[in-house]
DNA sequence: CTAATAAATGAGACTTATTCTCATTTATTG
DNA sequence: CAATAAATGAGAATAAGTCTCATTTATTAG
C-alpha cells in the first residue's frame, strides 16, 4: 500500500478550481467570463449547500447582484445548479456535477445550515414503488421526488444561537 | 344496507363551515372574527392545498392583504395551517385539522396544482428508520420529514398550459 | 346588556429578494 | 486583430410579505 501526501498551495487550489470552472463552462458551451468563473469557484469551495445570501456575501466584492442572479440562472440552464427553498424560507443552491450522486437535504432551523445526505439503496427501492403507485392513482407523471429532513444540528454548532 | 341521501343547500354548507371554523377558533382560544373565519372557510372549502395568491383572489373583496397574512401566521402559531415553497417558487398554505394524517405532497410542475398524498405505512416505517441512521451519523436531531413529487398531471387537466 | 379595554383590522407605506433596463465592457470568431 | 454578439454593472422596477397607526371589533367584568 503506498500513501502519497501532497501538500497544495492555497492559490494552487485555486487555480485548479479556476480550471474546473472554466472546463465546465466550456463543456456546456456557455462562454467563460469572470463572474461565472467566481460563481462556480465560490460553489466549490463551500461544498454544502449555500444560501444566495451567504453566496452575496462572499462574492459581494467581485460580482453584481444583478450578474450573480443572472449567472445562478445560467447554471440552472445548463442542469449544474439546483435551487430549492429551506423551510426557513430562505433560496439555496447547490452544484450538481457528474459525481454527484442522488441525494437529499438535511436542514437546521436554528443555524439554517442545509447537509446533503444519501439515503440506502433499499429505500430509494421502495420510494420508486410507492411512486409508480402514485402515478397511477393520480394520473400524474412524476419526474423528481425529495425527501427533507428538518431538525437540529448538535449543540458543538457554532452558529446555532 | 342503508343509504342516505343527503341534500344540502350552498348556503347550508357556507353555514355548517362557518360554524366549524368558529369552533376551531375558539378550542384555540383565538378571538372570533370575521376575517379569521372567510380564510378558514376559503381554505375549506378549497380542500387542498392552495397557493397564497390563489387565497388572495378568492377573498380579495373581503379581507385586506395585510390582514390576510396576519390571518395565516395565526394560524400556523396554533398549529392548524402548514405553510412550504412549491418547486416552482410560490408560497402554498394547507389547513391540518385533527382528522387530516400524516401525508406528502405531489406537485404539478405545468399547472401548480398541489395535491396530498399518502406513502404506504411499510414506507414510513423503513422512512423512519433511515432517519434513526442519519441522526446517528450527523449528531442532527430530526423533528420532521416530508417528500415532495414533482411530475405532471395528465393532459385532462383544463389548467395545464 | 353595556361600558371599558384589549385585540384585530384596513389602508397604504415600507422592506427585501429578484428581475429588468440600458449604456458599457468583454468574449468569441473568422 | 477587428467585428459582432453576448455578458456585465449600476441602479430602477416589481412583487411578496411585513409594519404602522388610526379606526373598528370582540371580549369581559360589572
């Protein structure tokens, strides 16, 4: 078994996000311009689902809110970005690249802080049965489904108040 | 067997909902007003979910917007009205009385139309369980669940686009 | 049943998230 | 590198929801 440890610079991580940006861009043919590169850069490194509130925040200095609007737009166009609204009523939005797997969210309602869970393949099972279910009874067609999970996160949270 | 035909007049429906709404207000303690009770009988009368703004255009010429969503918050502070975001953005509010159960919701992502769905109770058991796991695994304290369908209802339907 | 008081209402001003407009800047392509 | 189409920034416009305050209504104590 061989360990390899690599130590990366902190402008180094930014440059290969940078790169990843600018090759999903490409690859959905949509032309590579700065905001939409710091858009997709700021997504990355959150990791987590974020709020735009919190997104405005970090890019405030760099990008217009009329262009961080129009870019979330853009990126919902292409299938990248998933937006959804917390049970605090708050906008969220999350990347969805290709290794991303099928998933649900986890919500605190006192810090806001939204998880991304899976759920086991057994239950996606039966979810899928009780939707062909549904479909039937209702006359209805049903192309997505989520699960949410509202609760709260541990004390050791720091945002929580 | 018996069978029981029932006839009623529409103003004896409006009457028995109107005093079934004054019930509600006040096993609540919530002072009786007129206002408080066109809302209760509105969404009565709807049966499903509805969108605010559908709510606003029914009582339009009889309660004030400001007090419409004074009305609303009301009710979710007694717990009988259920507020969340359609997939397609708009704010949808459901009155849960005691004999309505534990359901989800299926959402018409052409026409908006909302509609209640009960899961099998197999599938809230295994449900439950997944969310036992997942409150382990995250140190998250779960409080509520729901799962959200979005599909399309079938072509009969006269709102559809 | 009525008067006193507390609570609720209506109308419209205010706030805040999101979209739109338009003059300017930037990316793409040949 | 120039021509052209597309994207951006700044701030105006829109719309959902909240707030203010003068007026009305419901509740209750007597």
């Amino acid at each position: 078994m061989r360990i390899y440890l690599i130590f990366l610079k902190f402008e180094s991580i930014i440059k290969i996000m940078s790169n990843s940006s600018r090759k999903i861009l490409s690859e959905h043919s949509v032309s590579i311009t700065n905001p939409r590169i710091l858009v997709l850069e700021a997504l990355m490194e959150f990791g987590n689902p974020i709020t735009i509130d919190e997104l405005q925040l970090k890019l405030k200095d760099s990008v217009a809110k009329s262009t961080l609007y129009r870019v979330l737009n853009d990126l919902k166009k292409i299938n990248i970005l998933n937006e959804f609204t917390s049970p605090d009523n708050s906008t969220v939005v999350e990347l969805i690249l290709e290794d991303h797997p099928h998933h649900h969210h986890l919500f605190c309602s006192d810090c806001g802080e939204v998880i991304d869970v899976e759920l086991s393949d057994e239950f996606e099972l039966m979810l899928t049965k009780e939707i062909e279910k549904i479909q039937k009874n209702f006359n209805f067609e049903i192309k997505d489904h989520r699960v949410e999970m509202i609760g709260l996160c541990t004390e050791e949270c720091a945002n929580c108040k």
